[in-house]
C-alpha cells in the first residue's frame, strides 16, 4: 500500500458563468497519494460522459495497480522514470481506451473526447501524466511553475515560434486540441517526474481557470497560504468574476509541513457547484 502522505487538498469544480452543464470532472485518491482533473468535451452529454470515465478508469486501474499483484503495462513503458509514473501514464492509456469505445459505441466519433492532467506521489518524487491542456502548475518559494505544456494548436505554434503569447491569447482557436483521451483508439501520454517538497503547493486545473486568470494572478492566490480549499474557492471565484466562460476546476495540493505530525493527513472537500 502507498504511504500517504503530509499533505493538504481542497478542490472545487464550478459550472461557470456561460455554460449549461459542468463537463469537468475530478478525482482523489488520497489512500494511493493520486490526484487528477479532466476536461470533457462533446455535444450533448458526452462531454460529462468522457470526464467521468476517464477520471474513474484512471482511478480504477491505479487501485488495482496497487493490489500488490501482477498488472499489465497498458503500452510500452516510458524509459526513466520510476514504475509508479509507468503505471499511472498506463492508467491514462487505459482512459483513452474506454473513452474511445464510448464514442464509438454512443456514435460519437471524434466528438467525444476529454482530457486529464494526474498527479501520484511517492515520497518526495511526484509522478506526472497528462493529455491535452489542463494543467499543473508548482509554487515554491513564491514562484509559480507551469510544469506540463498545452497539448493546443495555439501553444505548438507558440513552441514554433509562429505565434507570440498575446496572438494566443487573442485566437479564437485557443479550443482547438492536437491531442485528448478518446480521439483515436491510443494516444501519446506526457509522463514526468518532479520534486515535491516541503511548502510546495501544486495546482491541477481545467483551462476554464487558466483563460481567465493570469500565471500572476494564480500565483498570489496561491501565496495567501489560506486554507487550501478556500484557495481552490477564491480561484474559482475569480474566474467567474473575469468572465467564467467555460467550467472551472481547481484542485490544490500543499505540503504540510513536518510538525503536522508523524501521521499523514488528509483535509478534502467532494463540494460541486455544477
């Protein structure tokens, strides 16, 4: 079984101000130190569909992962990191696979499609794994770090250097994804590691977050050193107040320090506005 460990979590997922359904989706694990957001997109109800199912297959596989026995790579194995980001970079092959099938079976083809950003901690190492543009960002020592890249149109041209940040955030082809869970039957899944140390706060969230407030203004929020869910609750508040075009999700992370105790503990919150 996974240590858990010293960490506070407060997460919120809110429909916003435009939309008439939330198709963000969330889950906590903290047994196994796993965390993740997905960002559904479809007509319909298949948007809702594709980021429950992709958060739930991730969290399914990875508790049966832990089991202790015998639990196949779900596509090859990613040299350099450890077998706790293999297997959770397998669970989100295994969410691209059940996403794709319910479109194929709802007869949705490619407009059923979702992504996900994942975090599981081992100790200090953070396992990283993520498909399309929600993100995760790390605060350490007042400095905000965006640590996975867009999987977007607008950000490889951005990478290309065929666009500069101000043309991408003008583009109204900022929704236009190169890669999401369910699209095609197998996907490229971005798998990392990062340290994960004492006052750090990680953020995972939805782009309905990150097209309204700024690097900047993300990181004094995260900065106030609040309760973590009333920093999840003032993100989202904030980017309702910007305009809250699209759903919402924030989910922060923050190591409590030592003298919390010998024990791990956990604060989380399962409160959504939708």
């Amino acid at each position: 079984m996974a240590r858990r460990l010293s960490m506070e979590v407060g997460a919120l997922s809110d429909i916003g101000c435009v939309r008439e359904s939330n198709e963000d989706a969330y889950g906590l694990a903290p047994e196994l130190n796993l965390f993740l957001v997905s960002d559904g997109m479809g007509g319909l109800a298949f948007g809702e569909v594709a980021s429950r199912l992709a958060v739930d297959t991730v969290l399914d596989n990875c508790r049966r992962a832990n089991t202790g026995g015998t639990f196949p790579h779900n596509g090859e194995a990613t040299q350099g990191v450890s077998e706790v980001s293999n297997r959770l970079a397998s669970a989100v092959r295994a969410a691209n696979e059940t996403v794709h099938r319910a479109a194929v079976e709802n007869g949705a083809g490619q407009q059923m499609g979702a992504t996900v950003v994942a975090v599981q901690f081992s100790g200090e190492i953070m396992s990283l794994a993520h498909v399309g543009d929600s993100r995760a960002y790390r605060l350490r020592a007042g400095a905000l770090e965006q640590l996975t890249q867009d999987h977007s149109f607008v950000a490889e041209q951005m990478r290309r250097g065929r666009m500069t940040p101000h043309e991408a955030g003008c583009s109204t082809l900022q929704n236009i994804l190169v890669r999401a869970l369910g699209i095609e039957p197998a996907v490229e899944v971005d798998v990392s590691e990062e340290l994960f140390m004492e006052g750090d706060t990680v953020l995972l969230c939805s782009d309905g977050l990150t097209r309204e407030l700024s690097d900047m203004q993300i990181a004094a929020v995260l900065s106030e050193n609040a309760d973590v869910q009333k920093t999840a609750g003032r993100l989202v508040d904030l980017a309702k107040q910007a305009g809250g075009g699209d759903n919402i999700t924030a989910l922060v992370l923050r190591h409590a320090p030592r003298s919390a105790g010998a024990f791990a503990w956990i604060r989380k919150w399962f409160r959504s506005d939708a």
